[in-house]
C-alpha cells in the first residue's frame, strides 16, 4: 500500500508534475522539505492574517495583528535620535500613529491630511498610546468600498525568494486530491478521540472556512487536534526508530580504568559535586558497552557541564581512542580548548584546536598530529567534520549546547566518525532546561541525564526588575561597577522585526552609553558583524580591554567572563523565562555577588509580570522551565513550537504534553499490527531539509 489510496494519485508524485513548477522552484521548494505533492499538504500555516474586518482603532490591543482604517490627520518627520516618519490616522473611534523608519519623500507628502488610509500590521504599545511601525498600507481613493478577504491569510513557513503567494497556490492545487490521502490511524483511535478525517482537517487548516479564531485554528483544539495528534505520533515513531537502528550497530567498548582521571582528580582545586559524579557513572557504564552511547546531559547554566565532557572524553583516551568536542560557536571552542589545555597538559593528554579561520598552513601539522593519533583530543566548531579533518581512531563526539544542531546534523556526524562497522559514542550537553517528562519525547532517541546541583560557593544573582523610566540610575550603576573593576553586560534584545533594525538600536545604545559613560571602554556585538569582528570584540571583553559589552541575543550561549557581574536587560517583558534564563547565566560566575537589571517598558501586562517575578524570586533553571510550561496557555503559540532541537510543524511539545500517554500507546498498536505505516506516517510528518543521513534513519 502506497501513501495515498490510488497509487498513481499525483501525490505520488515530484512538485515538478504541478503546472508552473520547475527545476528551480523545486529546488526552493525542496529547502522546505517539500518533494512530493503530499508535501505541500503537510506544509502547515505557522499562523494567520485576518484581513477579513477591519478593527476599530479604540478596540485594538498591543500584539494584535489587524486591519484598520482611518483618515490622515497629520504626518510628521521627527528626530528622537533617528529620523523617522509619524503619521497619525483617525477612524472616528480613536488615533492610531503609524511609524516609519524608512521612508521617501515622496511617501511623506502622499500622507496629506485627509487621505483615507488602509493598513495591515502589529499594534504594539508606545508608552501609554498604540502604534504601528511599518505596516503594509494602501491609500484609498474616492468612496468605493475596497473589497476585503473572505478568510483568513494562510503565513507558511518559507524560505529566500519563494514567495508566500506561490506556496498558497500550489497548496491549493494539491489540496483538490486531499481526499485520496490514506488514513494511517487505527480505527478505533480515530473513534476514541472523535477525530475527524484527515483530509477534511488539512484542508480547514490551510483553507479555513467561517473565519474561526487564528488562534483556536493552531492551538491543538478543533481540527488541528487531529493534526497534532498524527505528528506526535510521526514524531514518537521517528525516535524509537532511530533509537532501535542504533541499538543494532556496533561500537567500541571501553573497558580499561580511566587513569587519566584519576590524575586530574588529584590535580584539581574541587571535587566533583554528586550530580556530576553520578552523571560521569552513567556515561562511563554507556562507553563499557558494544553499542554506542547516545546520551543527552542536561545541566544548568554553571551546573559543570565541561568537567563531565573532560571525564568522558578522558575514558575514551584512557582506552586508546581520540574525542572530538565540537561548540557551536568559534568562540565557544576556543574557550573549551583553553580550559582542556590547562586541565589536561599536565596530564600528558595532547588538545588539538581546529579553527575555522585558521589557514592551511596552520592546520596541517593539527590535522597530521589527529591522523597519526598524537592528538587525543579535538576541539572545534562544526569545521570539525568538514573536509580535510580525519582521526586516527575516534572513539567519542561530545557536542555542546546542542540547541543549535539539528537532530539532522547529530546524525550526520554519527556517520562521519564510522570506522569500520563501529560508530562513536556520542555525548550531547545542553543548558536548555527541559521538565523531565517531555526530555523523554523530546529526545526520546537519547538516554538523558540531568546535574542538578551547582558547584558550592557561588554567590546567587540578585535580580531586580525596574521600568525604563529609572535607566539613568542603571546607568550609574553600570559607573560604579566599571570604577570598582567589573565588567557588565547591556543586552539590546528583540523589539524591531528585523534584525537590520535591531541592530541598529543596539548600535543607538552603545553610542548613548559611550556619551553618558566616557571613562567605560564600550564594546559593540551584533548579528550582523562578521565573525572575525564578533570574536575579536568578544575576546577584548574576556580579557578585560572592554568593560561594558553592548550586544543584542547573540552573547546567549556558553560564553564564561567571570569577572561579568552586572546584567542588564532591556525590553525584558518582551522575552521568554528560558531565554532569559540563559542570558542571566552569562553572570554569577566568578565569586563576586553579581546582579541582573530587567528592564521593561511600563505599563507591564500579567504574563510579562509574573515572568519578572520567576527571574526575581529563583535562579534555578528547572523551576524557571516549570513556570514557563505554567505561564503559556494554548493561546500562546508561537514561540513554543520548538522544544530543544525538535522541529514540529503544528504540536508543541510543551503544550500538548497531556497527549503524550496516548499518542505513545497508539505508537505502540502500531508497530505491533501496522508495522508497514511506520514509515509512511514519518514520511508525511517528519521534517525532510536536505536528504541526508537523518532521513534514511528515519525511513529505513
Ligand atoms: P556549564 O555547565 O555552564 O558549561 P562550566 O563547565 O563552564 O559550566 O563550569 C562553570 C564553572 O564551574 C567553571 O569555572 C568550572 O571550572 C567550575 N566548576 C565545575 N565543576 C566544579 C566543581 N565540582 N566545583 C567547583 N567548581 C566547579
Ligand atoms: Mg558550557
């Protein structure tokens, strides 16, 4: 049995058997996953534009995406630091301001006082009124009513040059044969949750009908429920495939006593806490076996995830084999690769650093030293597996903070280090903290441990929250901690959509804080910096040439400056618990009292406040992840889609946890009566990006 009922239904079949489908579409397209017509099906909204009404400028509310539609009252250029352009329209129930940053003359005189004005965007709160920064806008001429939608605007995920118009229409073509989609749940399943059929839900999804609420459409209730349900399932079969194939290949076991720890143990100035003791138990009983190791070690920002790396990665050496550790960052590997140096030389174990910048001329004598097996230990960024790379005898991937690689790339890596008939081991470490009972789903192809107790002697962070209006005295807290020798953060997050803008404000706040504070050495770090220029910046602000780093999100991850005590955040309320989390976690590492300034934009709604007050009242990540499982209702569906490194289409795992029991005992009928839709339920659902290593796991 095919996917389909007919077996010569064009869902069969490659996007190019579409009219208007070409090679270079198909290439497009097949970025997204999209191959086969079916595809397209199962290329889900990420959400929806209503631009079927039109809203009454005295009933918007900050967030909302709307249409609305008014008269020009006036238009204004101002300079607040930046030119920009304001235009202020009535609808006769209110103002609204609509705000350019960009804009030509010519616009500027085409907003003349009394021209009618349609326009599409985000409403978002500007002090105490509503703005709208850059929406799309047509201006109306003459009385004629323009026509509005009849439903509501599909947005699909997309990628450069594919536009979102192309993805609706061929959608729209491959839905005329959603019907000829064969039904892979049991019955009884379909009869227990009262699902409808699948066709009838993928086609409300993309096309929905009545104008029923954009938000009930993605939350997990309705039609998409049974969405939901199938790509749990998908997803639930996926990982227990993928765990079970790794169970059937070999690698090698490592049985000799690991000495070289022993070593470091009486060399370094701590102990081990518990937590990591233990966790090193686990992994040391994985590398004793035949079969390769696949664990996850989730531990808190500071929990020490390095030294339980370093002891794994020294079992391995012990018994003869080499350790690739791969960070995902450049910066991050040359942080590690200075820690292991100074742990490890004294030992007698060699650390080989693989750069992405470094010439060939550099390289080779790394690179030779890895092939004959004097090297025991690599480390590097992904530049680690690409090319001119090759080990003598790997026995061991450690991979850290692997929110930023793929399960696809984990994949591809397990591959690349085959020797033989014998794969690595693999170890995998995150700060992200998941609640234990989705780490199973989420990375249910890994055994999973948890270090759950931080290092003693630290100082807790003190974390205060404090609206906008009192930044003067932050920044004379920023002085005082300069003066006194200690280093800070400024974090300019997200509040602009793109990130040229965002960075730009993050360009505006270095340039204020360097005018107010002209005794402070000011860095500036953002996306759109080039690599060389980040890391030379960031490598100012560890050695201490800099005392106030300015930088937007991209200082998230791993980066440990001790002497950094002083936090500050802007736009807080904007933010999620756990990205905030990691960022907090780039201080109260040294052993001075460190703190953390939130600062928001008043006036603060109720789920922004009650994530101030988690940051305020805990620093443990845990507790900070439950209350942000607490804290987002299914209203709140964007941003919760991604759980680690699983891409849903439609599930969260977060949210639609309550499904998991049931979708894990369906797995289960599954594989024991209907083995043969294994495959064909991950097919449909199981993001496809690039055929690579991934996919045939997944399909074999
Ligand atoms: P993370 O888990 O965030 O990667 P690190 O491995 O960078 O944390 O460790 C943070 C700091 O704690 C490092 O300076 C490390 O040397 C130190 N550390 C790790 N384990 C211990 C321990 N058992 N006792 C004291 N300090 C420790
Ligand atoms: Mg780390």
């Amino acid at each position: 049995m095919g996917l389909c009922v007919f077996e010569n239904s064009v869902l069969h079949q490659p996007v190019t058997a579409l009219r208007g489908v070409g090679e270079v579409l198909a290439e497009k397209l097949a970025k997204l996953g999209i191959v086969h017509v079916l595809d397209l099906l199962f290329h889900l909204p990420m959400r929806y534009q209503d631009r079927t009404r039109i809203y009454p400028i005295a009933s918007l509310r900050a967030e909302q995406e709307v249409l609305v539609e008014g008269e020009i009252e006036s238009t204004e250029v101002v300079n607040r630091g930046r030119t920009m352009l304001l235009c202020h329209i009535n609808d006769g129930s209110g103002i609204l301001t609509l705000r350019f940053f960009h804009f030509t003359t010519a616009q500027k005189y085409s907003f003349a006082k009394g021209v009618r004005i349609r326009c599409f965007g985000e409403v978002r709160q500007a002090g105490f009124k509503l703005e709208m920064a850059h929406p799309e806008y047509r201006l109306l001429a003459g009385n004629d009513p323009v026509p509005l939608e009849n439903t509501l605007t599909p947005t699909y995920p997309t990628t450069d040059g594919l536009q979102q118009r192309t993805l609706r229409r061929l959608i729209e073509t491959a839905l005329l044969h959603v019907d000829e989609l064969v039904d892979l749940l049991p019955e009884n399943v379909v009869r227990q949750q009262r699902f409808l059929p699948l066709g009838e839900c993928l086609r409300k999804v993309h096309t929905p009908e009545g104008n029923p609420s954009p938000t009930l459409l993605l939350s997990g209730e309705g039609v998409a429920r049974r969405l939901v349900f199938e790509e749990l399932l998908a997803h639930q079969l996926g990982v227990q495939q993928a765990r079970h194939e790794l169970k059937q290949v070999l690698a090698p076991a490592m049985l000799e006593t690991n000495h070289f720890w022993e070593k470091l143990l009486r060399a370094l100035p701590f102990a081990p806490t518990n937590a990591q003791a233990r966790v090193i138990h686990e992994i040391t009983h994985d590398l004793q076996q035949t079969t390769p190791m696949n664990r996850l070690v989730q531990g808190d920002v500071g929990s020490g995830k390095t030294l339980v790396a370093v002891a794994a990665a020294l079992h391995a050496i012990a018994n003869g084999f080499q350790v690739a550790l791969m960070a995902p960052t450049e910066l991050l590997a040359e942080q590690h690769y200075q820690n292991l140096q100074r742990w490890l030389e004294p030992i007698g174990v060699e650390t080989v650093f693989i750069s992405g910048t470094q010439t060939p001329r550099q390289r080779r004598r790394k690179v030779e030293n890895l092939l004959l097996g004097i090297g025991h230990i690599a480390v590097g960024t992904h530049a680690l597996f690409q090319n001119t790379v090759e080990f003598l005898q790997l026995g061991l991937i450690i991979i850290d903070e692997q929110h930023r690689f793929g399960v696809h790339q984990r994949f591809a890596l397990r591959e690349k280090g085959k020797q033989g008939d014998h794969y690595p081991h693999q170890l995998v470490m995150t700060a992200t903290p998941i609640p234990r009972t989705l780490a199973m789903t989420a990375y249910g192809d890994l055994d999973y441990s948890v270090i759950d107790e931080l290092p003693p002697g630290r100082t807790p962070i003190t974390t205060v929250a404090l609206s906008n209006e009192r930044r003067d005295e932050v920044i004379e807290r920023i002085s005082a901690a300069c003066h006194e020798g200690r280093q800070v953060y400024w974090v300019c997050t997200l509040i602009e959509e793109s990130e040229a803008l965002q960075c730009e404000a993050a360009e505006k706040t270095a340039e204020t804080l360097r005018e107010r504070l002209p005794h402070v050495a000011v860095g500036l770090v953002h996306g759109r910096l080039h690599a060389n220029e980040k890391e030379s910046i960031m490598r100012q602000f560890k050695c201490g040439e800099l005392q106030l780093l300015v930088a937007t999100t991209v200082i998230e991850v791993g980066v440990d400056v001790p002497n950094a005590s002083l936090m500050v955040i802007e736009n807080a309320e904007r933010m999620g618990l756990a990205q905030l989390h990691q960022l907090r976690g780039r201080v109260g590492r040294g052993s001075v009292a460190s703190s953390c300034v939130l600062l928001y934009q008043a006036p603060l709604g109720k789920t922004a406040r009650k994530r101030l007050d988690a940051m305020r009242t805990t620093t443990d990540g845990f507790r900070i992840a439950d209350i942000d499982l607490e804290l987002r209702g299914p209203g709140e569906v964007l941003g919760t889609r991604q759980t680690g490194d699983v891409r849903l289409k439609i599930a969260s795992l977060l949210r639609d946890q309550h499904l998991l029991p049931t979708v894990q005992v369906a797995a289960r009928e599954i594989v024991a009566q209907y083995p043969e839709r294994v495959a064909m339920l991950t097919q449909r659902w199981l993001q496809r990006v690039g055929e690579d290593t991934a996919t045939r796991f997944f399909q074999s």
